[in-house]
C-alpha cells in the first residue's frame, strides 16, 4: 500500500511566511503617512514562501514583476488557516503562476510595460512587497545581514526605473521560450520546500487540464538529473 505524501510545510520554509503590510489602495499622491487610515488595507499578499535572498535570484524583471503582481491578487489573510502548512496547496499557487506567465506574456510588450509604469502599480509593489526581512528592516541592528537585505529590496525596487521596452522584450522572450517561469517554478520549490509538488494535487489539477507541465528549464535538469545518475 502507498503511503498519502507528507503535505506538511517544513518548518524552516515557515521562516518566508508573508508578513502584514499596508496596501495603499488609491493613487500615489495620497498614499503618504500624513492621510487617512482609511486609504489603506492590511493584507499579507502571497510570496511563494520564497526569502529575499530567495527573490533577488529572480533575475528575469518580468517575471520578477509577475511575481509581485500575482502575489498582490492573493491575500493570504483571506485563506483557511491551515492552507499555508499544506504544500497542496503551494503547489497549486506554483501552477497557478505558471499559467499566469503564460496568459501575461502573450500580451504586447508596450502594454506590458505600460502596466508596470502605472503610478499605483509602483506604490502597490513598494508597500506590499512581502518578504519575511521587511519587518526587520524597520529596526535594522549593525548586523551585516540586515545591510544585506536592505541592500537586495532597494535593488528589487530598482527594477521599476530600470525598466524598458527592449529589456521587456528580451525577457518577455526568454520566459516564451522557456513555456514558463525560469525562476518561480517547480525548481524553486523544491528549495523552499524541500520536497517536490504534491502529487495528489498535480493529478487534480492534471485532470483539470491545468497542470500542463513543467517549464522547459525544469524538464531539461530533470533529463539531467536522471541521465548523471
């Protein structure tokens, strides 16, 4: 008889849980410290449970951007309890952002970029960027570590003034040929969680129609995985 596969998140991926953070949820002009409360909400937008460390790997600005933006689409305040524990579930957010690079990138790069450059879409990113190192950030001590971090947002943030039409296309380009995200995919996983995805819920979501494979970067280190062994 199988044996069901563990579906417990390992405690050390528990360390890149989103952290709660202020959405702005108007324009930039009035998103500062001295309006209302009332212009923001507190959400803790889903971050794949991936670090900064975690995330200043995501050299791709597109998919990087991708990122941010579905994770903004997620509030983890608003799921059951016990659906961060559960790598089911994560598994299902991992495809769930496979397809969504797939649907994104089929657009035209100007609107793309155009999406990007939007006034709250970059008062969106600066404050919900959730990563498990913001809270410290607040008190940052003389530890070297932390200078790091400050170091790895600031650079992330950087990507939205970096951003142009042909660095979007040469990346745009890069995650169709690879029929996926490069960076944010089964890989990446496998790092945060220590375990590949659910198999329960890869039959599922196979069944669905939408589970429809790895991207090509995944399948090729899987052939060679297999064939150094």
């Amino acid at each position: 008889m199988t044996r069901p596969q563990d579906r417990n998140v390992h405690p050390d991926t528990m360390a890149g849980f989103p952290e709660e953070q202020k959405v702005c949820v108007i324009t930039e002009p009035l998103c500062n410290q001295y309006i209302k409360e009332r212009n923001y909400y507190i959400a803790r937008p889903y971050n794949f449970m991936m670090s900064v460390t975690d995330w200043f790997e995501v050299e791709n600005t597109i998919e990087l951007l991708m990122a941010v933006r579905f994770g903004m689409e997620y509030d983890v305040n608003t799921f059951p309890d016990d659906f961060m524990f559960d790598t089911a579930f994560h598994t299902q957010m991992y495809i769930k952002f496979h397809n969504y690079v797939l649907k994104h990138s089929l657009k035209e790069i100007p609107k793309i970029v155009g999406e990007f450059q939007q006034t709250a879409f970059k008062v969106r990113f600066i404050s919900t960027f959730a990563v498990n190192d913001l809270k410290d950030l607040r008190n940052l001590g003389p530890f070297a570590q932390g200078k790091g971090a400050v170091k790895s947002l600031n650079d992330l943030k950087k990507t939205l003034s970096k951003l142009d039409v042909r660095e979007a296309t040469t990346d745009l380009a890069l995650l169709q040929d690879n029929r996926g995200p490069i960076h944010i995919n089964r890989n990446m996983f496998k790092k945060i969680f220590k375990k590949d995805f659910n198999t329960g819920m890869v039959q599922i979501l196979r069944t669905q129609g939408i589970y429809k494979g790895d991207p090509t970067n995944v399948e090729f280190s899987e052939f060679d995985r297999l064939n150094n062994h």
